[in-house]
C-alpha cells in the first residue's frame, strides 16, 4: 500500500521538498535570519497539512523549534522525531555546477535514477521531509501504530545552543520512548547500515596576531614574525610523523576497542579502491596502525576547517598581515569529552607560540561521542523496517560526524535515540554539488512507517 501511495504522489512529494530547498535557510550567516524563519514556518505548514496537533513554533535566542504531535493512544508507543531546517552556507558559489538554491535532479553514476542537487538536499532538510511525508500516509491510509512527537530546529549546523534549555524545559511535553533521527547516511542504495555510534565534536577558533598593522613585506619580511607563517608552522605541528595527535592527553581517556571490535567492525562492505576513485586521490591518510574504517569511526581526528589572513584578492600586493586564522576542529571518540578537549587544545596551542606573536583561542561549539544499543526494541524496529523494504538485513557502523544533541537527549530527556539515516557519504555533505538520491528519498518514505509498525508490536 506505500508503494502505490508513494507511485501516485511522487511528483508531488519531490515538488513539495524543492520548495523547501530554495529556502536558504543558512543558520550561521545573519543576513540569512529571515529565510531560516521561513523555513521553520514551511515546515510548520506541512506538519499541520499532513494532520499534526499541536503545531507551533516555539521560540528561543535564536531560531525556533518546530513541535508538532499525533497522540492517537496515550497507551501506545511514542517516537519522537528530531531533525534540522538549516543548513551550511553555499560559498564557494563557483564550484556549484547549479545554483545550490534552485535544485534540480540529474542522474549520476552512484544515482542513476536521478539526484537532487541543492544546499539541504540530504543534511537534513530531504531526510527531514521523509518523515513528514511518511506521517502524511500513516494519517491518510490510518496506519499510525504509535503517537509521533516532531522537534524540528533551526540551529543544527551551529551547535543546537538553545535545543538543551528546550529539552530541560519542556520534559514533560517531549515525553516519549525513544527518538528517532534521520540525519546520518547508509553504506551504499544495496548495503543499507545503521549507525551504532558519533563522534564528538570540539570546535574551535584561534586568532594569532604580529604587528599592530599590516606591512609592506619589502620593508619588514624577515624582520617581523609573518602571522600566516606562523599560524601555518603551528597548525603542521598538531600532527607527527605518524599523523598522531600531539597534544599532551589527547587520547588519555580515548576508549580503545579491543582486537574482536574491530574485527566486527571490518565486516561492513568497503572497497579501498571504490573509495580513492570517488575522491580523484591516490592514496587515504590518516593515523598510522589503523585503516579507512576505524580512523573515521572509532578515532579522534584534528582537523583545520578554514585558515585566512592577508591579501586574497585578485593579482598581487606584497603584504605582511597584522593576523592570521584558522577554524579546527576535533573529532572525539567515546570517553573523551569536549570540554576538556577544548581546554587541552587552548593550553597547548597557546604554549607553543613562539615570541612575537599573540595567540587567542574561541572556543565555538561541541559535544559528546555516543554508541547506541543495536540489542534495543528500537534498533531491532529499525534493522526490520529496512529488511523490509532493502530485501536484506541492515548493517550496524560507527558514523564517523557528530549529532551533539543525542547525548543531549540521553542526558536530559533519559531517551536513546536511532540513527535511521538514507543518505550516502558521497552526497557531497557540506560541500559544493550537495545532493541526495530520489530513490534514497522515496525509500526514507516507504520504510519509515514500517519502523512505526514494528516499534509498537515489539513494545507491547
């Protein structure tokens, strides 16, 4: 019965998605503040639409947070349903091959059905709207086997600031079994995978600082410490030969996984070669003593996300700058938390600047690793619905990105969550030419009620 409902609705249910694209709803980016408003408020229309109760927009410092309910029973299950209208900023427009905000499907060699193109398209505004549109059909074909709670915000791709005093003050209203998150990927449209576990995140600004002015570089290079220079000496240092981490207690609390984890962990379906042609590289990098698999799973990484200073414009002037920055961030495994992180990279950091320069260190945002139980009600629901509708049994990983707020959601709402997401680490996440599989979308959509069904007869 999904499948025909989702046959005789497909044109409609991409159309909806594509107005919900061409929203840039860009949380970090201020100018965007209107936009990220209309977004909250089409998701809000569409809830309401589909036959949600309780429909608002609940505001906070920043941008709102979508809540919409169905309680059919009281005595039934609830699912509480999180995901995120936001999205990155677009920039650089240049290496977009459409305009990010003007989605449009082309076929590709991983989607030869066609895929969407556009900021959003998979993180997370597509698999966000799956969700939407599988309640539509449990309301329209009375297929609803438990109550649904929705908690879509506005501030993912910024650190979800304002979602914990949400959660703290709102316990009883977001009451429920178990939340379920689309907002993660599977290993391939053949291989469908669940996340057991995140990385953490520890997110961080740092600022070195040389003359009080910029200078002619004829007049004072070699005579005045260069802060790009400097900054870029300080940033090679973080890493030895063996790419490990050189901050003094890094890995003090890194929880090591003994010989037969990482044995289990190696049996999900990944070909090196697959891997390196995908990218255009040559070869992978990474910590010595362990392979693809483990280092963007089970392994803290340090990465610079952006480094700027001086002239970048067009053609030349020969200038040494008064600044330098970078944006780092660090990945955590579990057992590591990001506070204390964050504190050992700014005393480290600070401590290795050499005479002649300032150092400040802003810390942005972060959060915590999570592993998530794949013996639970919920993830047996999950591994269920997609043999249903894959043909095969689900493989469980370690997703290598970072969902801060599932530990939050443990720690204050006392609920684990499942992590049943459709796209594909080749969706270029994050990235220029960002997109997401119509299959992947319309699959979302026919094996999510499946998890509702078998959610409440595994419950009773």
């Amino acid at each position: 019965m999904i499948k025909s409902y989702i046959q005789e609705n497909q044109q409609r249910f991409l159309d909806e998605l594509f107005e919900l694209l061409r929203i840039p709803s860009i949380s970090a980016d201020a100018s965007f503040k209107y936009e990220v408003h209309k977004a909250a408020e089409y998701i809000q229309e569409k809830l309401i639409a589909a036959g949600a109760d309780n429909v608002q927009l609940f505001p906070t410092p920043g941008f709102p947070i979508v809540y919409g309910e169905k309680i059919i029973d009281p005595k039934l299950p609830t699912v509480l349903v999180y995901g995120h209208y936001d999205v990155q900023p677009a920039v650089p427009l240049e290496l977009w091959d459409s305009p990010p905000f003007e989605p449009e499907i082309r076929k590709t060699a991983i989607h030869p059905e066609g895929a969407i193109f556009a900021r959003g398209a998979c993180d997370d505004k597509g698999q966000v709207y799956m969700h939407v549109k599988a309640f539509e059909y449990m309301m329209a074909k009375h297929q609803m086997h438990c109550n649904v709670k929705f908690m879509i915000e506005g501030e993912e791709e910024v650190g979800s600031s304002n979602l914990g005093s949400f959660c703290i003050a709102n316990k009883e209203l977001l009451k429920a079994d178990v939340v379920l998150i689309s907002d993660t990927s599977m290993i391939a449209n053949d291989v469908p995978s669940i996340d057991s576990g995140l990385r953490g995140l520890s997110y961080v600004e740092v600022e070195v600082t040389g003359p009080n002015r910029d200078l002619h570089s004829g007049v004072y290079g070699g005579a005045v410490a260069n802060p790009i220079n400097i900054l870029a000496k300080m940033i090679a240092s973080m890493h030895d030969e063996n790419n490990h981490i050189t901050i003094p207690g890094f890995y003090d609390a890194v929880q090591e996984l003994t010989a037969n984890e990482r044995a289990e962990l190696n049996k999900a379906p990944f070909e090196l070669d697959a891997y390196q042609k995908d990218l255009e590289i040559d070869a992978v990098w990474g910590e010595k003593g362990y392979n693809t698999l483990e280092r963007t799973g089970i392994r803290p990484t340090l990465d610079c996300n952006g480094i700027w200073g001086g002239y970048t414009g067009e053609g030349s002037k020969t200038v040494l700058p008064s600044k330098a920055f970078a944006k780092i961030s660090m990945r955590l495994v579990p057992n590591q938390v990001s506070d204390e992180i964050t504190a050992l990279f700014k005393k480290h950091f600070e401590s290795i600047a050499p005479a002649g320069v300032k150092v400040v260190v802003k810390p942005h945002h972060g959060g915590e690793p999570v592993v998530t139980p794949i013996d639970s009600v919920a993830y047996k629901a999950a591994e269920a619905a997609m043999e249903t509708t894959f043909g095969k049994k689900p493989v469980p990983t370690r997703g290598g990105g970072s969902i801060p707020i599932v530990a939050l959601f443990e720690k204050e709402l006392g609920l684990k969550s499942v992590l049943f997401g459709f796209g594909l680490d080749s969706d270029a996440l994050h990235s220029p030419n960002e997109h997401y599989g119509v299959f992947n979308y319309l699959k979302g959509i026919e094996t999510i009620p499946y998890f509702f069904e078998n959610f409440a007869k595994l419950k009773q």
